[in-house]
C-alpha cells in the first residue's frame, strides 16, 4: 500500500487511495503477469496504476480503479503492459 511499486507474480492488493507504479515492463520476460485486486473492504478508495517510463496501458498511462475489482496485466517484455 501507500503507493508501492507492483510486483509481479503476487496478488497486488490496494488498500488506499495512491498511485501504485508498475515496474518496468522491459524488466520481466514477455508474458509475465502482474495480478492487482481492490478488495471491497476498500471501496472507498479510488487508486490508481501508473506506468512507468515510456511504458504505457493499453495505450495509457494509468488505470484508475473506482471500486472493488481485480485485473491481471501482462507485459510484453519491452514497454507494454495489456489487460
């Protein structure tokens, strides 16, 4: 929590309102995944996922979660992280 760097191969839960960086996605090999999940006990919470780098979303820079979900990113081992 309190804007941690995401890790790969772990459950990545958000527990406030920060800004949650994603490694970069050059450091892991293609297809490697990150799972992040805001749990209903922090629903009120609004975190967000943030690239960093050049990375990028999808296209984006950043992931706002505005209620409880969960998602699983997976990186393209370059600069790409994909839903």
């Amino acid at each position: 929590t309190l804007g941690s760097t995401l890790i790969a191969g772990r459950v990545n839960e958000l527990q406030d309102g920060s800004s949650f960086p994603l490694p970069m996605a050059a450091n892991y090999d293609a297809d490697t995944f990150i799972d992040i999940e805001q749990p209903v006990l922090f629903a009120a919470f609004t975190p967000s996922v943030i690239v960093s780098g050049g990375d990028s979303i999808n296209g984006d820079t950043d992931i706002l979660f505005a209620g409880p979900t969960s998602i699983r990113l997976t990186t393209d081992g370059v600069s790409q992280w994909r839903l």
